[in-house]
C-alpha cells in the first residue's frame, strides 16, 4: 500500500514539474515576442545628400540600417517647389528623370542598400523645376510611411 502512495507523490511531482516548465517557457516566449515587437519601428540609417548642376541627386548611405529600396518612396524639392515628376525608387526608366539611376535606385541593382553604398538620380529638363548651380534641393526619403531622411543641400 505503500508503493502506491508513493507513486502518487511521484506522479504529482512529475506532473507539477511538467507545468512548472511549460509555464516557464510560454512565459520566455512572450518575453521574446514583447521584445521583437518592441524593436519595430522605421529603420534608422544615416545619409547624405549631395547635388549638381547637371541635375544628378545623390544620397549616400554613411551608417544605420539596411534599407530595402522596395519600401522607398523618394520626394525632392528645388528652391523649395516639388518636382512634378518624383523618383519612382527603384526605376531605370521614368518620366522626368534620365534613364539608368546609380546603386540601388537602379531597378537592376540589388534592393538591399547598405552603409557604404551610394544612390543616385539625375533630373531630365523636362522636369520641373531644373536643379541649377546655386539651387537649393531638399530630399526626403520615407521607409513604408515613417520618414527616415530629410536633408538639403546647395547644387554646385
């Protein structure tokens, strides 16, 4: 009769083991989950924009995250007026803008843009307004809606 009191006490104790491990891994679980939902958010990266006269525009990637060019959305200003046409990133061929835009921007360039790398477009004449020497052209990047870049550079 003691041998089954016995295993009843072994079963119980195994039994609260088991739960107390369950408990402990769901538990981990949510700890993790907490924790990668909490570090969503726009990706942080540093750029750089440069300009010139001939209308190319420039952002150099100095540091940050990696960039996904699929998530973009690029608008630039020239003396404080939007382009009428905006770069469609990536691209190679758009309305307003000289075919075959440098780095990533370019839609036969790995999307993936990386501290280090450069991406570059040139204004067409036939956009409005022209960047000129001495214009003022501000650039924004977005990644999905957050913006992640504001910069404004003198051409020239």
């Amino acid at each position: 009769m003691t041998e089954r009191a016995v295993s009843t006490v072994v079963g119980v104790a195994a039994l609260l083991a088991v739960t107390v491990a369950l408990a402990a891994g769901a538990g981990i679980a949510l700890q993790a989950a907490a924790g990668t939902a909490a570090s969503e958010g726009p990706p942080q990266a540093r750029l750089e924009l440069s300009a010139d006269p001939d209308g190319t525009v420039v952002l150099a990637h100095v540091g940050g995250d990696r960039l996904d060019v699929g998530t973009l959305r690029v608008w630039v200003a020239v003396d404080g007026e939007a382009l009428d046409d905006q770069p469609p990133v990536p691209f190679f061929s758009a309305h307003g803008f000289v075919s075959g835009p440098t780095g990533p921007f370019n839609a036969a360039s790995d999307p993936a843009w990386t501290a280090g790398e450069t991406a570059g477009v040139r204004v067409a004449s036939t956009n409005s307004p022209t960047v000129d020497r001495g214009s003022t052209v501000t650039v924004r990047v977005y990644a999905d809606d957050d913006l992640i870049f504001e910069g404004t550079t003198t051409a020239g």
